[in-house]
C-alpha cells in the first residue's frame, strides 16, 4: 500500500506491520480471496480516512486535481 501512495514512507522501524494490522482488522480475509484487486482499493480509501491518523505516514485525504480549495 505505501508502494502505491497510500502512506508514506517514515523512518520507524515495522511500520507496515502496523499498517497492516490495521487493514486486517478491517478486511476479511475472505474478500482478499475473491478480489484482490477490490481489496486493495478498499485499502488504499481506509489509509486515507482520518481513522488512519494515528499510524506513522498517513497521509489524509488527498484532494482531487482541479477541485476548488475549501
């Protein structure tokens, strides 16, 4: 998931265990069966809602290109 911007790289040793604790919590192991691919977009939404913050290089939500700032 860090590979495909979903976090960023820090300098913490493990911290992808963390991550993917994270996500193991979160998506069953039977839907990785079935799509891969679906569960990894699910991954990459879950490392950018705010109940990621909490893990070393999250990012946040990132803001599509063109949309006007807030």
């Amino acid at each position: 998931m860090r590979q495909e911007g979903g976090f960023q790289k820090v300098k913490i040793p493990f911290v992808e265990f963390r991550w993917a604790n994270y996500f193991r919590k979160r998506i069953p192991s039977g839907e990785l069966k079935r799509s891969f691919a679906d569960a990894c977009v699910k991954a990459y939404d879950m490392a950018q809602d705010k109940r990621a913050a909490h893990l070393p290089g999250y990012i946040g939500a990132k803001v599509p290109a063109g949309a006007p700032e807030l």
